[in-house]
C-alpha cells in the first residue's frame, strides 16, 4: 500500500476496486406482519409478530410462526410448509401450505389464501407475502399485506 487511500479502503476492509467487503455479513431484521379486516379482537387491525421461529419440527415440514405476547396476549401465526415445496406461488390449503391462526384463544386454520415464498438456502433465510382468510365465531377475518423475512431459528 502506497498512500493513505489505500490505507483507509484496507482499514475498511474494503475492495478498492470492487467496493465491496470481504468481511460483509448482511443483516436480516426479522419481520412477520400483516393487517387485518375487520380488526383482530386482540390486536387490532396491525400485527406485528415479537418473537420469531423459522425451523423444522417434524420431518416432513417446515414452520414459520410469528408470535405476539404481551401484558397476558399470546397470539401467533403459523405457516407450515411441506419439507419438498419448491419457492413460488401456492395456495393456502390442506395438504399443501396451511397458514393457522390463534385467535379468541383457538387455533384457526386458513380456508383460503395465497402465498409466495423465497429461500435462500445456503444464508436460511426465509421470505414470504400471503393473503388468508380466517373463520372464528361466525366472523371471517382476512389476513392481508403479509410478509415475513426471517433467518433459520433452528434446524432445517
């Protein structure tokens, strides 16, 4: 190294002629979020998930579950793919992609919905948007505007 830009990129760690960074590492903030209509009875018409599990906890599935808990709420939303499924657009049903629900202190499972997913299998990184709608108590709430960003939790 020669002068001092060269200096300033090394200390850097930065490729002068590249501009990018060998030590890179990319951050993923997780996300789990959606809106619903009419509003949640718990948490309104927005959901923001707190805590956050993309793993495997069968050998034929994978889940991604976006859980809210706060001052005695315990809602979530789960997502439960099939191990094979390839990244896409899918329906929400039976036997293919379920999308389940806690409300009103049940478990709901979608009737109906769509969603796309993408994997990124070497960083386990797991993004989604879906749509779903959710029957409860003689009410359909539709889940729209999902989308979840999330790294592995646990095995894949």
């Amino acid at each position: 190294m020669n002068n001092i830009e060269d200096k300033y990129y090394a200390s850097l760690d930065i490729d002068k002629e590249t501009m990018s960074s060998a030590g890179a590492k990319s951050v993923v903030v997780p996300t789990f979020q959606a809106t619903f209509t009419p509003p949640h009875p718990s948490l309104g018409t927005y959901y923001s998930a707190n805590r956050f599990f993309y793993e495997s906890f069968t050998d034929d599935t994978i889940s991604v579950i976006g859980r809210y808990l706060a001052a005695g709420v315990i809602e979530q939303i789960a997502i439960v793919l099939p191990r094979n499924i390839e990244d896409g657009k899918h329906p929400v049903a039976s036997g293919g992609v379920t999308i389940n629900l806690t409300i009103n202190g049940s478990i709901e499972q979608a009737n109906k919905g769509e969603i796309t997913i993408k994997r990124n299998k070497d960083k386990k990184i797991f993004e989604a948007i879906f749509d779903a709608e959710v029957q409860n108590n003689g009410t359909t709430y539709k889940i729209t505007h999902g989308i979840v960003i999330l790294e592995a939790t646990g095995p894949l």
